[in-house]
C-alpha cells in the first residue's frame, strides 16, 4: 500500500462545475496535509494546507480533512480552465518534517 | 519577496560525470529540503537541512548522492559518478521555523537534469 494515494484521472469537468479531489494515506500519526498545484514543466505550488477535522476555505479552495478516515479532499468551485493542472496531495510525516507525496491527479477544465 | 531558486535550471551531463546542483532558499527560512521528480516516480523526498545539520538524509538513493549546507542558507546537491536512472528533476523546498507540524514549505523551480 502507497502511503499516499490518489486517483491519478483525468478527472475532466466543464468549465463552473465543482472539482473534487481526493487523497488517502496510510500513517495515522500525520499531523499536516498540503495541496499543491503542478503545471507542466513547472515546479509545485502550494495552494492549501490543513491540519484540523473539518473543512478550510480560501477562495475558491476547499480543503476538507477526515483523520478517522485517513482522508483528505479539495474541492475547487467554479472551475476554470486556467485550474488544469496536476494536484499534488502530500502529507507531514510524523517523524520528520519531510513531505510524502501521493502520484498527483491530472485536472482538466474544459470550456 | 524572492522565493526559492536553483541553479542551473538545466544540466545535461555524460554518465560518469560528478554534477552539482545548488538551492538557495527564502531568506529566514531554516529549513531546507531536496526531492527529485522523475516519470513513474513521482515526487520523492532526499533530505532535510535545519540549519546546517542533516537530521533526516533517508531519502539519498545511493551513497553517490550528498549534500551539504552552509551558512544556514544555501545547500548543494552532489551527485557522483552520475548514471542514467539519475536523470530527474531535482527540487528545492523551503520552509520557516517555528511550529514545526505544519509549516508549509514552498519550492523553487528546480534543475533538470538529463544523463546521457
């Protein structure tokens, strides 16, 4: 078992729909949780980070965490095409201060 | 505010050849990390700086690989004896002290290196 997973897509939605994005992983001591964003040829952004049970908003983004389920999402209203990308879930190790990263899904936003 | 760079942003080297890559964080920022990016592999963890020490180097697939760190800013990458499967993007990454459950660490553009 990975110890971050997430569905590596195409998830393909139209333009102003709702993007839903998912992530699980496998260490139950990880404290953090962060998700990035990755153009191609491009380095990771980091959009959104949280750390408590429930949702966190900004903008747009919502990043919603589950610790009992291991489960992290981010949600992305009114879609726009300019958010295709690659989103990189990646989690805390509770050890270290080292990220682990899932595969990343592919987003397409079509107009 | 100037964020992460790396330099150079490209390398192409032969296979044997020892290369240096060299990341210079967000001033203030304590912390340093290095991941690589290759296809298939995703994003993976090498190490972390705080400071000047390497408290967490597991991610160093080989003993070809160190890296060093100076002055509590900038650090360097060597690679040794360089082979094909080193043929990656190298990445940067830093991040503030304080709490340190949570800090988030932002990246810097990354050097592509090629190994012919």
């Amino acid at each position: 078992q990975k110890e971050v997973e997430q569905n590596s897509g195409p998830l393909s939605v139209p333009e102003g729909a709702i993007a839903s994005l998912n992530c699980t992983y496998s260490d139950r001591g990880s404290q953090s949780f962060f998700w990035y964003r990755q153009y191609s040829g491009k380095s990771p952004e980091l959009i959104m980070f949280i750390y408590s049970n429930g949702d966190k908003e900004d903008g747009r983004f919502t990043a919603q965490l589950n610790k009992a389920s291991q489960y992290v999402s981010l949600l992305i209203r009114d879609s726009q095409p300019s958010d295709s990308a690659t989103y990189l879930c990646a989690v805390r190790s509770s050890n270290t201060g080292k990220l682990i990263f899932g595969q990343g899904t592919t987003l397409q936003v079509k107009p | 505010g100037a964020g992460v760079s790396q330099s150079p942003s490209n390398k192409v080297t032969e296979k044997g050849k020892d290369v240096e890559l060299r990341c210079d964080p967000i001033s203030g920022h304590t912390a340093l990390y290095w991941y690589r990016q290759s296809l298939g592999q995703g994003l993976e963890f090498l190490i972390y700086f705080q400071g000047n020490s390497a408290p967490d180097k597991s991610g160093l697939p080989s003993d070809r690989f160190s890296a060093e760190r100076t002055g509590g800013s900038v650090s360097t990458l060597t690679i040794q004896r360089t082979q094909q499967e080193d043929s990656a993007v190298y990445l940067c990454a830093s991040s503030s002290s304080g709490k340190p459950s949570y800090n988030e660490q932002f990246f810097g553009p990354g050097t592509r290196l090629t190994v012919l």
